[in-house]
C-alpha cells in the first residue's frame, strides 16, 4: 500500500465494537431469484448463516450501444421477520469498498439483524468486490523516497501515473466513462428489477450515502426509504479545508474533557503547525526497519504527516494518535512515524490506481467556484488539500468523465431518509451533513455525539433506531450519547 492510501483504508475500516445480536434462523422456504445459489456465508468472527450469492450483467457504459457487458455480484441474507418489506441494500464507502466484504467484517450482526425488515443485500459494487474488476494498474512512478519532494511534484506523479494508467486500462478493454455514481445508480435500478421488487430501500455509508442520493435523485420512484450515516453530498467529493479545522478544534474540545490528556495536549491546531513548519524547514531522515534485509531510508516531510492525519481522523478512536504523532515529532522522536510508516507503507512501491474508485471520485467532481474556495482555504489549512488526495489533485483528468453540475446538484423529494451523523466524523463534517439533504423534506437526523465516521457498531442505541425507522415509526430520539475514547490510550494496544 502507498502512503497516500492512507485515507481510503482509514474509512473502510470500521467501528471497534460488535453488537451483540444474533444471527437468527432464516426460514425453510425462501424464493430464490434467477440464478442465486445457496451457500454457507462465514464472517469473520467465524458465524455462519445461509445465504444466497447472485449475480447481474450490465452495460458497462450504458451510453455505448456497443458496451461490453461486466458482472455485477451480491449476497442475499434472506429475510426472518413475519413479513418483509422491499429489500435492503447496503452500499459501502470508499468508493472502493465491498459490500459482501463489509458483511464479513465488525457489521455482520447489524447485517443479520436488519434481516427482521426484509432481505438484506450486500450488494458489490462495479468494480469492487465479487463483482467483475477491472486489474490494478501500477505505474512507473516512483518518487525517490529519501529525497525532499514538493507538493507539486507528488501531483504531477500522479498525473503521470494516471496518465499511464488510462492507457493500461484502455488496452485491457476498460471504459472508464463507466465508472460514475450515474452507472452504478441504474446498476441498482437492474438489480431491483432481478430481485422482482418494485421498490428498494438503500443503506448507506460516507461513499454509499452518495450513491444513495443520486439514487434519490435519479430513480426516486424506485426508492422505498433511506438510511444514511456519515453522509457524502453529491457536490462534496472535495471537503472543505476550513472545516477540518473546525473538527480540530471539536477534538480538541473532546480531549479538554481528559484533564491527563488536556494537560499534555493543550493546542493541538498549534501544535501540528508547528510541526509542519519545522518539517518543512528541515525534513528528518529515518530509517524504516524490513523483516529482511537493510533499512530503507524515508525523508519525512511535511506533506506525509498531513496524509498520517488525514487518515486517524476519521474515527477518535484513532485520533488520539494524531496529537501523540505530533508531540513526539516535535521532541525529535520518530519511533511512532516509524512504526506508521511500517504499517501503511510498502518500501519501493510505485504509484498504483484503483480504476473504480479513481475515476468515482473524478466523475462526481467538483464545481469550479467550490475548487476555487477549497484551494483558498487550502493555503492555511491544517491538512492543506491531502484529506481527499488524489482530488482535486485529478480532477478533470479524464476526458468526458466529469458528470457535471446537473449531477451535482440535489438531491431533492420526499424520500423518507434517515441520517446518522457522528459529532467526531473527522471526514463528513456535521454542517456538510445537514447540507447534503437539505433539499430532502422527509429527513428524521439524529446526532450520535462522540462518534466518528465509523458510527453504526458505537452502540446498539443506534441499530434500535435503524429499526424504528424501518418500522415506519417515528424517531423521537434525536441525539444519541456515547463514551470519549481514553485518549492517552494507545491504539495499536486496543
């Protein structure tokens, strides 16, 4: 893994807790739709339960008469409550996550609880997952680890990388222009109609609540009701920098409540501008051990640190680590950038690009008067514009992948929605949140205070009121209330 993947693994991550429900029986006679098979689906807690793996072929650019077709993939968990509403289907975030893999991970007994509902379905995405992929293309991009880079040749390796890989998947028969949220919204359009539902209800976090809004917009009367957490509005692939100063200081708020932690990180916002600056002036040149074989040399920069952030943020399970990373930075030592570096860092790795979530992230885009604002802020900002590299870094850098400011704009309706919202989401912000339904008239928000990105497994109060809100009851629980993380605990030990 490169270091600037950093972010995306963060977010895929998940919550630390499992809920404990059940996994429940699924009843003995259960309709299969066209070419589904049974099998035995196992988490990785070791569970198992019957399940049904589904597949569907698609245009891989509906705008292309003469598309090839790709294969789409899914898991059904069969529905255990006396009756069933249209079927649930889960979109991961990245873009880039798997839905059957997220089944696997810390959410499978929220998985097999919303089966109480209707049939869940883990649904993978184009290019993710089960689902046909295109190959990974890695680059001839290699920037000299050991040597001082500045941010404009880390963008410009970028683009050359991303310029040699739309040649590579042009030649493996690839058509990127496929690749957008519009596609995969008429991707679950066909896999309503395979399942032989009218309607669908859609599940979704960070890049799934994105999906889910286009759908809202495209395709409403299909669309039977909303669960969003952590949500991603159509015009906000690129955050807004002055925001994630705003989350410092949020963070900042939480560990004042620590008198320990309080007293050994009082600014935080300051302390990781001083680091920068001293960064920036002089790099510091460590040594990164391998199981075999010499050291590799790395010349920490400013830019790096800035992608470390952007990465423990997300969840403040992981952010305690932030303001330890810079303290120990700016005492001289290196021992926990090392053991970061270790741990996302592969020595000698060329720039590699997902084609999925690449060209994702580049087709929903950015309008250029928020561009312009997000570079602004971007200049005194605390993580400058790392926290969604590579965009704007890339942005525009596909010709004709761009959706457009139609795209962008909405989502408006009457689709009921519910909307999860983590008070310590160090990516989705809460004012962005409320901003990206704010043309939606049925939205109940309820605010789960101490969570972060990552919130569905904080609490089982939050699964109770994905129930309510399935039931067609009406959510009077507003806010949600949970522990702070130890924040002088060490993540690496939890």
């Amino acid at each position: 893994m490169t270091l600037t993947q950093i972010t995306r693994a963060s977010l895929m991550a998940g919550s630390a807790l499992l809920a404990s429900l059940a996994v429940g029986p699924v009843p003995d006679a259960v309709a299969q739709s066209e070419g589904e098979a049974a099998f035995t689906f196992t988490a990785q807690s070791g569970d198992n339960v019957e399940a049904f793996r589904g597949e569907i072929q698609v245009p891989e650019n509906r705008a292309d008469p003469d598309s090839r077709m790709i294969t789409l993939s899914y898991v059904r968990f069969p529905a255990t409550g006396e009756t069933s509403g249209p079927p649930i289907v889960y979109l991961a975030g990245g873009p880039g996550g798997s839905g059957s893999g997220t089944a696997r991970g810390r959410r499978f007994p929220l998985f097999m609880a919303m089966r109480q509902h209707a049939d869940v379905i883990a649904f993978d995405q184009r290019g993710t997952g089960e689902s046909q992929r295109p190959p990974r293309c890695t680059s001839s991009q290699q920037p000299d680890e050991a040597a001082r880079i500045s941010d404009a040749d880390i963008v410009a390796a970028y683009q050359a990388a991303l310029a040699e890989c739309v040649a590579f998947w042009e030649g493996e028969g690839v058509d990127l222009l496929g690749y957008t949220t519009a596609e995969s919204v008429a991707d679950l359009s066909d896999l309503r109609v395979h399942l032989g539902a009218d309607e669908i209800s859609l599940w979704g976090i960070s890049y799934g609540s994105h999906l889910a809004l286009a759908a809202i917009n495209a395709i409403p009367d299909e669309i039977d009701r909303v669960i969003l957490a952590s949500a991603e509005g159509l015009d906000q692939t690129v955050k807004y920098p002055a925001r994630t100063d705003s989350y410092i200081g949020r963070l900042q708020a939480a560990i004042d409540t620590q008198p320990a932690a309080a007293a050994l990180y009082p600014d935080i916002a300051g302390l990781m501008r001083r680091v920068h600056a001293q960064l920036e002036a002089n790099p510091i040149l460590i040594e990164v051990p391998r199981e075999e074989g010499p050291a590799i040399p790395f010349l920490l920069q400013r830019h790096h640190v800035q992608q470390f952030a952007s990465g423990l943020i997300a969840d403040p399970a992981n952010a305690g680590l932030l303001p330890a990373l810079y303290t120990s930075l700016e005492q001289g030592d290196t021992t926990l950038a090392t053991r970061l570096l270790g741990f996302f860092w592969t020595p000698g790795e060329p720039i590699s690009l997902n084609a999925m979530s690449t060209a994702m992230d580049i087709a929903s885009g950015i309008e250029p008067d928020r561009l312009a604002e997000v570079e602004a802020q971007a200049e005194s900002g605390l993580l400058g514009l790392y926290l969604n590299f590579p965009m704007p870094q890339l942005n525009e850098s596909i010709d004709g992948l761009d959706l457009g400011s139609d795209f962008r704009r909405g989502p408006t309706g009457d689709t009921p929605v519910l909307l999860l919202t983590g008070t310590l989401d160090g990516r989705t912000y809460p004012q962005s949140q409320r901003e990206a339904v704010v043309g939606l008239s049925q939205v109940t928000q309820v605010i789960v205070r101490n969570a972060g990105h990552n919130l569905f497994m904080t609490t089982p109060e939050v699964g109770e009121v994905m129930h309510r809100f399935m039931r067609g009851e009406p959510v009077e629980q507003i806010e949600i209330v949970i522990d702070l993380p130890d924040f002088l605990a060490n993540p690496f030990e939890r």
